[in-house]
C-alpha cells in the first residue's frame, strides 16, 4: 500500500507529461522503416511533438522501434506505443530543442491546410544530375520536361504545356499531381515522398 502511494505521484506527473503535447489533426505523408529494415507508405492521422498516430498496412509490434520520414518534417524516430484499427500511434523519441522545432512546424503546417496555402519551399531542394524526365498525363499522353530542382516531396521543371491544378501525372516513374504553374513550367507534388535513400543528385524519378 505504502508502495503504490509513493508511486502515484509518478504515475500522475507522467499521465500529465503526456497530455501536455497538444495534437493537431495534420494529413502528411511519408513511409516507415520497421524493426526488420521493410519500408511502408503511411499518412499522418495527427499529431503533436511527442507522439503521432500514423495510417499505415504494417503495425509492427508493441515496443518496436520505428523510423518514419514525414514530407515537411523529414527523419523521426519513436517506439509504436498502440495499435489502432488503421495503423499505430508511435511515442517520437527527441531532445528538447528538437520537440520545440516540431511543435513550430506542426502549428505552421496546421495552419498552412486550414488556410489551403500553396506548397511550401523551405524544405532543401537539390538539381539533379539527370534533368530531362517525361510526364505522362492520365490520358497516356506523354511530355518531355526539364527539370529544375526537386525536393523530397515534389519538383519543379520547365515545360510548354502545363497540364491543370490538381492533375495525376507520372514524373518518370514517381506519382505526382500538379501543384503550381509558373511562367516556363509547373511544379509537382508527389504522392509519397522520396527515401532520402534516394534523394540526391543522382537520383532519377
């Protein structure tokens, strides 16, 4: 008796410590590696910067530890705390300062879906070794394109034709839709984002 009264203090301090990262209902999508080194697409049901409940095929087991990379907010890591019929919620293992950060892009990506504010550029973007690609619309028509720089969630290139806001297009082989018109071309945002496994210069999509 006299050990459980010592150890409700605790117990209440830490119920307390989890319900003090507010969750924010945020649609992000990005894929997982679990224990056994397999990668799965998954998206985000929301979120806070302690913990995130993702959609995803593959639960993996209570306890395992799972590294997850998120369009936007790039590599966390956690430990799958629950499964739900849809996924699981993972506990997001983190410094301070690194929680601080997320709480900061959570609140600004919240918004950002709530107002339906365009892309954003802040996340690092890279020219490829390899500039020409084709996209292929759903039609079957294919275009040649060049292009500029591309991002782990998506890319821009130089074209003559500029399919609709909101379009399916394959760039490569990588799914995509169109995001942007600018006045040489368009930019795309794709359906998963990029392994950093792939990303860089020579990466082809």
């Amino acid at each position: 008796m006299i050990a459980q009264q010592a150890n409700a203090p605790r117990l209440r301090l830490r119920r307390a410590e989890r319900r003090r990262h507010a969750r924010v209902c945020l649609t992000l999508l990005g894929r997982y590696m679990t224990a056994d080194r397999q990668e799965y697409p998954c998206e985000t049901i929301d979120m806070s910067p302690g913990g995130v409940l993702l959609q995803a095929s593959v639960r993996g087991e209570i306890g395992d530890r799972v590294i997850v990379y998120l369009e936007h907010l790039g590599r966390i890591e956690g430990t799958i705390t629950r499964h739900v019929p849809e996924g699981f919620a993972l506990s997001i293992s983190a410094a301070a300062r690194k929680r601080d950060k997320l709480a900061s892009q959570l609140t600004w990506l919240a918004n950002r879906q709530a107002l339906g504010l365009p892309e954003d550029r802040r996340h690092e973007r890279i020219t490829p070794h390899s500039l020409s690609t084709t996209i292929k619309l759903e039609s079957g028509r294919t275009i040649p394109v060049r292009l500029v720089d591309i991002s782990m969630s998506g890319a821009s290139m130089i074209t003559d034709s500029k399919p609709a806001l909101g379009v399916g297009v394959l760039v490569g082989s990588t799914t995509a839709k169109v995001v942007r018109h600018f006045q040489d071309g368009i930019a795309v945002e794709f359906r998963l984002p990029l392994s950093p496994d792939r990303f860089d210069e020579t990466v082809i999509l």
